[in-house]
C-alpha cells in the first residue's frame, strides 16, 4: 500500500505480534484505559503545532514553556493487516488554543474504509468532510455511536471542562493518511468557543470554495 501518512501517530515503533489467538481487554470507560495494552502515543501541542488556526496563540502558549499534552491514545497489539479488525483508545484533555478546541490532527483512510466511534465519558464533536467537500458533524458523547463511511475525513474535538475519551474501531489494514488533509489547508470547518458554547466556524485557512490559503 503506497500511502503519504506524514508524520503518523502509528508509526509502529513497538513490534506488533499478530492476534492469532482470541484475548481480552478491560476497557475503563471514564479514563480510557485498557488493561492490559501493547503501546501509546501521546501528541503535545508542539507535535501538532500547524494543526490549530491561531499561530500566534500556539507561539506564545510554546514560548513560554509550556507543551501541553493535547492527546493521548493507548492501542493493543493487532497487526495492521487486511482481516484483522484494530481498535484504541483516545483520551483529549480538555482546553483551547486561543479560542479552538484541544483535538486531534485528522486524517483520511490510506485505503477507504469505516470506521467507528464510541464515546465513552465526556463531550465532543466529530467534524467529518469527503474528498467531494461535502461536511458533516455530528456530536460524541456516551451511548451514541458515530459511523465515519469509507472516504471521509475525520477530527474529533472535545467541547467539554473534562477528558473526552473514545473508542475507535477500524479495518487493520486501513492506514492513516495526514498530508492529505494538510495540503488542503486542513478541515473548511473548525470548532471555536463562542459566547453561547461551541461554534462552527469556517476555517481561515481555506478559501470558500474550499481551496488551501
């Protein structure tokens, strides 16, 4: 598969053994834990610094020595090969940068597949665009599922005062692909706090219709 992943967060620095027997996990549903779980990565503000909107907010938060910790995933050892059904565990602190919401980079599929969201404690928003630019949103919280169909993009932002946690479930041998959202200047929408709660806005790095600035 020739995929332009860009700075991956799988970039597979652990040996993944092949599931070839059935195992279990315990999965903590308010801290997205998982018991046992093979590797993690954690992305600090300076790992995805151009993700956010306002650089001379990510600047100033940098310059003054302070990295936080935007997200962190914890995953189990499941090959990335066609058949085998991965899954992690995502847990993104709450906060802003100048006024847009802690989130994860986003990315496509390297090969166009589902994939399937479950929250688990707190409050977000999924922010979803096709290859087309069609866009979507729909809300991540507890209990509600949300289906990602093969060819969509996807971020998630935490909208809430506390972790947003999930589980991501994805065919293993779907890969992820960054650098196509990135050459086109990122999501058209992006999720700010506003007066009355989170806003929608459009991105300030795409034109209207929908070109890369």
């Amino acid at each position: 598969m020739i995929c332009d992943t860009g700075n991956s967060e799988f970039g597979h620095d652990v040996t993944v053994v092949a599931a070839s027997r059935p195992f279990q996990v315990v999965l903590d549903f308010a801290t997205g834990s998982l018991t046992p779980f093979s590797a993690s990565f954690v992305r600090s503000l300076s790992d995805m610094a151009h993700a956010f909107e306002d650089q001379e907010a990510v600047a100033r938060v940098l310059e003054s020595g302070d990295d936080p910790v935007i997200y962190r995933s914890n995953y189990p050892d499941i090959p990335d090969e066609a058949g085998h059904l991965a899954f992690l565990t995502t847990i993104i602190s709450p906060g802003t940068v100048g006024s847009e919401f802690y989130m994860t980079k986003g990315h496509h599929h390297c090969r166009d597949s589902a994939e399937l969201y479950m929250g688990l404690s707190g409050q977000g928003i999924m922010i979803m665009e096709s290859h087309g630019g069609d866009f979507s949103q729909q809300e991540l919280v507890p209990s509600a599922p949300v289906y990602v169909p093969p060819g969509w993009a996807h971020r998630t932002v935490n909208t809430g005062s506390a972790p947003l946690t999930f589980l991501a479930a994805f065919f293993g041998d779907a890969g992820h692909d960054y650098s196509s959202m990135e050459r086109k200047g990122g999501f058209s929408m992006r999720v700010h706090r506003g007066e009355d709660g989170p806003q929608l806005r459009r991105s300030a790095t795409r034109d209207e219709a929908g070109a890369p600035l």
